[in-house]
C-alpha cells in the first residue's frame, strides 16, 4: 500500500528548526542496526555518522508522532537526545519520510556492565520532567534505550515511538509507567537476572523488586556507589512518585500537544476520488504516478565494494541531481496530478482500484517498481513436449518386472 509523507508545511513544528533537511538519496547506509534503523553517513564527506529511523511499512502515523514529540521536548534538554535532521522524499522533495539522531558510540546501558548513581539521578530527572511538567508518558523505558554520552558522560534517554500524553488515559499508562520501567531496567542492570533478559514491560509485576532480598549484584557488574545507597534512592523515588500527585491529575505547566495526523489528499481522476495514502502501488504505477521505493538489498546481499544509499539503491544507480517532480508545497507525497484547466473530466483517467488486475498488468507494474521477479516456472497444466509423449512414465515396480 503508498503511505502519505506529510510536508514539513504541516507538520508545523514550532521552537528551533533541526539542523538539517536532507534527502534519503543523501544518506549512506553504514550498517542496519535493526528493522527501520539504520547507521547511515551525511553527505558532508566528513564521516559523520548518524542513526536514520524510518517505518516504510506503517500508515504514516508513527513517524509523525514520534517527530512531533521529539521537536517539543528535546530542545535544550541534556538528558533527550533530540533530533538532528528531517529526511525527505527524493521524488518531490515535500514529503517528511523520517528523522535523523546523533550516532552516539558505545551501545546502550544493555552493552554495559557498569552503573553509576548519577545514571540514575539523571533518569529520575528527566522522567519527572517528561511526566510532571510536559505530561508525557515515554511508556518503554528500558537500557536499551538509555545512552552514556562518551563525551560529557551523561545519560541519553531516546526511541520516544510508544510516549504519549498522560492526559489521553491510555489503558498502557498505568502497566507501562516509568517509574515501573525504571525500576525493572536498574534491578536487571545490577543482578542480571535472566528472567529479564527479554520482558514486556506491560506483563511485569513489579512489587517483588521492592525487596532489597531480590537484589543481589551480579559479580561482572561494577558500581559506583554501595548497593544498598542505590536501592534506598530509587525505591524512595518510585514510592514517592506512585503515592504522590500523579500526572493524570496533575497540570502540566507546559504541555505536549501532538496535533493529528493529517490524510492525504484526495486523487481526483474523473468521477473518482480515492485517499492517496491506500491507493496500490500499482495503480499508481500503471497509470504513471511516482511512487517511493522502498525495496533494499538485503543485509548478507550487500555489495560492500559500492555506496549503499538509504533509497536501497547504489550510488552509482542514483542521478547526480535530483529530478523532483512538479509538486505543491503545501502538500507533501504523493500528492495528485496536476490538470491542466482545458483539459475535461471526461478525458481524465479514473485510478481504478475495485478490480483485480491482469497478469500482464501486474507484470507491467512490477517492472516498472524494480521488484526481484521470481523465476519463471513451466505450468503444471503444461501439455507435454513431443519426446515426452513417446517415453511413457512408469513407476518402479513396473521398470522392474520387465
């Protein structure tokens, strides 16, 4: 199915614009850190590396939540590692397809084993700010998604994809709060526990970690500070923050507002109108509307002699300059074809999309999107060959009697 790419026109962000705009094109892929996360390398020749996160397959929704939030809480905060760039569609450059973070070398609190006490001052502040004074829940907090700075060894609290408002009542607020994540990510950081190894956060019961008998350190853990010191100050802190005001009935004094989603626009081809962000690709394909590729080499597949460009095609395969294609500002991709005035509904030619296509129809269209094609194969209903008709097939048992 085509997703809609909002433009940066209604995305509307306020505060500081991010430091740059780029086109996927732009990117080159370093490594793929994991599905819709990718180490990649900004044009700059300098080497820098960021981290690009993208979901070709959602319906759009994803991406601009996790960008709105981002934009309106990170901003001057030490502890959130804020976004670095927008990234653009190639095709007519308008549409947001997804962001850019710092790449911060590393790994994350999972790769570790070391704790410090002011990790965790630092996770207890920005939690309450996020909850207490923007009224946002982050929902999965988790190592892996804490970072150390190597440079100012401060603690980086990113991935803001499950947050939401705490004001929404969500039934996830309650089974996936903070206070609860943090709590079960320090206990599995010193003991090491391997029924932690992999949790849901929602499926956790976190009452037996409140007993100081649970926590025993796991001999390759270091830390900095005596264990009983750590425990007493978290265990106070989320006592304090279960039993006290909640930020569900607490005002914020500056909330997180994430305005909706916009649709994309309708196509109008015709007596036909369709939402752009369900129509086939291709339809669109046959009746000559761009399209975004999506489809990437896989990662065992790649040819590490040439750049791999977060389009998933080669450097080499790329024009020099994009080419964009004609488009409204003010909408972002794919937006619906321009008609010249003279031109009469009746010549128009309706995206017909209630009917299933032919097989040269498909083949027409999936040529044209670079899809791998199978492997030709004889049909089963295929009437033998004249040599085939004069050698009768016989199973064994009958070969071996004569």
């Amino acid at each position: 199915m085509a997703r809609y790419f909002p433009s940066i026109l209604e995305y509307q962000l306020g505060g500081e614009p991010p430091l740059r705009s780029l086109l996927r094109s732009q990117l080159v892929v370093a490594d793929r850190l994991q599905p819709g996360v990718d180490k990649v390398e900004y044009p700059d020749g300098d080497g820098q590396l960021a981290v690009f996160k993208y979901n070709p397959h959602s319906s759009g929704i994803e991406a601009w939540h996790e960008i709105q939030v981002l934009a309106q809480v990170s901003g001057g905060h030490a502890h959130i590692l804020p976004i670095d760039a927008l990234v653009f569609e190639e095709v007519t450059g308008q549409g947001v397809v997804g962001f850019t973070s710092r790449f911060v070398p590393g790994g994350t609190l999972d790769d570790r084993r070391q704790f410090k006490r002011k990790w965790l001052h630092e996770a207890m502040a920005v939690i309450d700010h996020l909850n207490l004074q923007r009224g946002l829940s982050h929902q999965d907090i988790a190592s892996r998604n804490l970072l150390i700075d190597p440079d100012t060894d401060a603690l980086l609290l990113f991935d803001f994809g499950h947050s939401w408002p705490v004001a929404s009542g969500r039934e996830t607020l309650t089974s996936r709060n903070d206070p609860k994540g943090l709590l079960v990510a320090v206990y599995h950081l010193v003991t090491r526990d391997p029924r932690f190894d992999v949790y849901y956060l929602h499926d956790v019961d976190e009452t037996p970690l409140e007993d100081r008998a649970q926590w025993k350190k796991h001999p390759d853990v270091e830390l900095d500070c005596d264990l009983d010191n750590l425990f007493d100050e978290l265990i106070a802190w989320v006592r304090q923050r279960r039993d006290g005001p909640q930020p569900t009935a607490a005002v914020p004094s500056n909330p997180v507002i994430i305005p909706t989603c916009p649709k994309g626009p309708k196509d109008v081809a015709g007596d036909d109108a369709i939402n752009l962000a369900s129509t086939l690709a291709w339809v669109r394909t046959l009746h000559g509307r761009p399209n975004l590729r999506w489809h990437r080499p896989r990662r065992h597949h790649i040819d590490k002699s040439r750049r791999l460009l977060a389009t998933g095609r080669y450097a080499d395969e790329e024009p020099h300059a994009p080419q964009f294609v004609a488009a409204d500002p003010k909408l972002g991709f794919p937006q619906p074809p321009k008609q010249s005035p003279e031109r009469s509904a009746d010549k128009c030619q309706p995206l017909v999309i209630n009917e299933e296509p032919t097989a040269p129809q498909l083949a027409a269209a999936h040529s044209k999107l670079e899809f791998p094609q199978p492997p030709k194969q004889e049909s089963l209903h295929q009437e033998p060959s004249a040599a085939n008709k004069s050698q009768p097939v016989v199973d064994g048992e009958k070969k071996k009697r004569k």
